[in-house]
C-alpha cells in the first residue's frame, strides 16, 4: 500500500478517535450542566463517569457522594452504586458489607435493576448473609428481566448448574447468547464452558476458544483469561503456545484468579526457570483462594 495512503488512513483514524472523545466529553459536560440544574438521574450518570473515569478525571469521593445524594433522592441505581463501593471500601467509604447489603436492598425496591443483580451476588455467594440460591435465582431474574444483562448471565449460570433452581440448558444457552451479544463477557464465558462440554450445544473446543478470546479481549474478564489459557496451553481449539498461556494466565491472575497465579506460576518456573518470581505468584493464588498454591504445614503430607 502508498505511504501516502497509509497516512491518510492514519490521519483519518485519529480524526474518528478525536470526534469520539470530543462527543464523550460533550455528553460528560452535558450530564454534569443538567446535574447542577437538579436532574438526579442526570447525576447518577454523571457519578457513573466520575467513578471510571470516562472523559472526565476520575474522582471516586466526588462519585460516591453523588450517588449518596441522589439515593436520597430516590434513584435506584444510585444506591447500588454506592453500596458496591462500600462493600469494597471505595471512594473513601469505609467498607461495610452490612451497609452494603441495606443499600442493595434499598436500590433494587427503588426500581435499580443492577442493585437487585447485585443482591443476588450476595444471596449466591452468602456475603453478608446466609447463602440463599432460590432467592438469588429470584433476583437475577427480576434483574434481567428488567434488563440488566450481567444479571441475564448471572442467571445463565444457575440454571447451567441447576443452582437454587430446576436445570435448564435451553434457557441458560440463551440467557448467556442474548448476554454475551450485548458484550457481557460472563455471557461468552458461560457459553464457551456449555462448547467445551457438548451441553446444551453442540460441542466444539474452536468455537469455546472463540467466545473466551471474545471475554477476554474486550473485557480482560478473568475467566475469559483463564479459560482460554487452559485451552492454549493444552492445545485444545487453538494452537498450542505456553507463553500465549503464561501471558493470559497472568492477566486472569491480575484480576484475582487464585487458580490462574497458580498455574502462571507452574509455568514461570518451568519455562523460564524464575523459581523467584513463581513463588511470587504462588503467594498471590494462595491469597486469591487457591488452597493448592498455599504452603503446606511443615510435617504434612
């Protein structure tokens, strides 16, 4: 191709980028005027872009405030916010997985479709309060239906599994298709795992290894990398590569894959004979909940 045609490429390339960030900034300046003039769903979202960062500096006290306000002042999704940011103590809240939960609660009976999806994490998981499968099921659904996509997975999952309900392959292989077609990448991951075991759908390693590159691409979900990984270190769907799957592994371990630190750390001290840095890893799974990377008891078997 001509070099001059290359750089007009190039130049129309950056042209397209700049129009990008030049609209998300108007849109951030725009949420931010309607917030001063009192739209409290105008606040939430600007709070949401306070929070991550999107086109304007990222301020998580300033985000948690917002969203403590326009809680008060009835915005579902608001409370959900803020009780995610307390349960992790951001933002400069101090972490309170009981406030959280009240929060939770008190987003999704106001209509926060993503508060209630992030009640039923709590009821699945029992984080806070005694694990309840069939009243996350009942969550997750409400969620979704309401259209919260991450909750559409999330429900995907237990049906999957038959978790707090009757198993149901037909609806769970929808559940994650319609997620994951809306860039949820639990959905792709859910998905790609009914591939890789024939259930559900038909079976085939090329096309799991496809839906967790999709998860793992866009998102870095740590299943996603890890998932992938294990198919690229095996050679199962993809072309075998141990340090394709040494990089993916680290990038699952990064987002707290206990299981990924591990097996990074199998392959670090393997491949490259880093025995320094593998036991930096193993450190890292054993911390992130993977029994197997924690060291023995002396005197044990």
């Amino acid at each position: 191709m001509p070099s001059r045609t290359i750089r007009l490429f190039a130049l129309l390339a950056a042209a397209v980028a700049a129009a990008a960030c030049f609209s998300g900034t108007e849109e951030a300046k725009k949420l931010r005027d309607a917030c001063e003039a009192g739209d409290a769903r105008a606040c939430h979202a600007f709070a949401v872009k306070l929070e991550k960062g999107e086109y304007v500096l990222q301020d998580r006290p300033r985000a948690a405030a917002i969203f403590d306000s326009t809680c008060a002042d009835g915005v579902g999704e608001s409370c959900g916010s803020l009780g995610a940011m307390v349960l992790f103590g951001q933002g400069g809240m101090k972490q309170d997985t009981a406030r959280a939960l009240e929060l939770f609660t008190q987003g999704c009976n106001r209509g926060g479709m993503h508060a209630c999806g992030r009640l039923g994490i709590a009821y699945r998981t029992g984080a806070g309060i005694p694990p309840d499968p069939p009243r996350a099921v009942t969550l997750f659904r409400h969620a979704c239906d309401g259209g919260d996509r991450v909750s559409c997975a999330l429900l995907g999952e237990m049906l999957a599994g038959g978790e707090g309900a009757a198993r149901d392959l037909n609806r769970a292989v929808e559940l994650f298709r319609n997620s994951c077609d809306s860039t949820v990448s639990r959905g792709c991951v859910g998905l790609g795992r009914l591939h890789l075991s024939g259930e559900g759908v038909a079976r085939s390693d090329s096309l799991a290894a496809a839906l967790f590159t999709q998860s793992c691409g866009k998102t870095g979900h740590k299943d996603g990398c890890f998932d992938l990984a294990g198919l690229v270190e095996t050679g199962r769907g993809v072309p075998q590569n141990f340090n394709r799957a040494a990089s993916l592994y680290l990038a699952a371990c990064k987002e707290k894959n206990g299981a990924a630190c591990l097996n990074a750390a199998k392959l670090y001290q393997s491949l490259y004979r880093d025995s320094s840095y593998a036991a930096k890893l193993r450190k890292q799974g054993c911390e992130y909940g993977a029994v197997e990377a924690c060291p023995k008891p002396k005197g044990g078997a």
